[in-house]
C-alpha cells in the first residue's frame, strides 16, 4: 500500500511541475541555423517516373480479377502471384510500339528459332506475356499453344522469372 501512494506522489508531481507554467528553454541551437548557404548549392533534379509500356490483366481460374499491372516485375511481386491463371497483355505506351533492347533480343530469339519475321510488336507481346505465369494445370498445353519459340524468347527476356525453371524443363521435353 505505501509503494502505491509513494508512485502516486510521483506521478501527481511530474504531472504538476509540467502545469506550473515555467517555461524552460532547453533546446540548443540546431546546425543547420549556422550553416552558411552557398548560392551555387543545387537541388538535385528528380528522376522522371517511369513510362507504363504495358497494362497486365490478370485473372484466377474463376475468372476474378487478380489485378492490372504495368510492368512484369509488378505481376511477379503480387501477393496473389500463385494464384494468376490468365494474364492479357496490351502495350499501352507511345505509338508506335517501338520495342526496348531486351525485348529485341527476345524477339530476334523468337525468330531464330522458327518464328514468323513480321510483327515484331504482336510477338513480343507474346512472349511478354508467356513470361508472366503460367497455370502448372495447364502448363503443357498453354506453352505449345505458345511454341517454342515464343517460349525461347520468354527465357531471353526473363531468364529470372518465377517460372523460368517449368520453362526450361518444358522446352527440354518439347525438343525430344
């Protein structure tokens, strides 16, 4: 009982020293108050945000909307990645479509394993989207609806994607 009152005591005093109403000062002087400014002192330019090339829209197996997305990285870090069955894939940038260096190289992979020469623009969006998540219930049928040399080109463009590794295993299985 004595310990309460002695705490009790305590927490009244604190409670009224911080209502007494003196006002001490006991901030210093910060060092940014004494800091000279230089004129020629620049702030430093802000990086442009990124242009979205491309709109993922990506569904589960009911077809419920897992979500729209601008960028692979973006559809591979969804919480809800594992369950995506289906992702469309538009390119939504400035016209015309002109393709960046890794989609070149992953087109001209495409093609040197036997796809059509032509539309660039149509089949890297193929590949694209063969590089976002396939349904491993489906696996099989999705890439040889794909082919292989979309799915090589997938590999060119992603080769550290989730499911690089089912790619790899499905192309050494396509090829014997």
């Amino acid at each position: 009982m004595r310990r309460r009152s002695v705490l009790q005591l305590g927490v009244a005093t604190i409670a009224l020293a911080g209502c007494s109403g003196t006002n001490v000062n006991s901030s210093q002087p910060s060092g940014l108050e004494a800091a000279p400014v230089d004129a020629t002192d620049k702030v430093p330019e802000e990086r442009p945000e990124p242009l979205i090339r491309y709109q993922f829209t990506c569904t589960a197996q009911d077809g419920t909307m897992i979500g729209k997305f601008s960028s692979l990285d973006e559809v591979w870090a969804s919480t809800r990645y594992m369950h995506i069955t289906d992702c469309q894939v538009a390119y939504v940038g400035s016209s015309p479509h002109v393709l960046t260096a890794e989609e070149t190289a992953a087109v001209n992979t495409a093609i040197a394993a036997g796809a059509a020469p032509g539309q660039a623009s149509e089949l890297c969006l193929r590949i694209i989207r063969a590089s976002t998540r396939t349904d491993p219930r489906n696996l099989a049928a999705a890439l040889s609806a794909y082919g292989v040399p979309v799915v090589k080109g997938a590999l060119t463009l992603a080769p550290l994607a989730p499911q690089a590794a089912l790619l790899t295993r499905w192309l050494k299985t396509a090829a014997t």
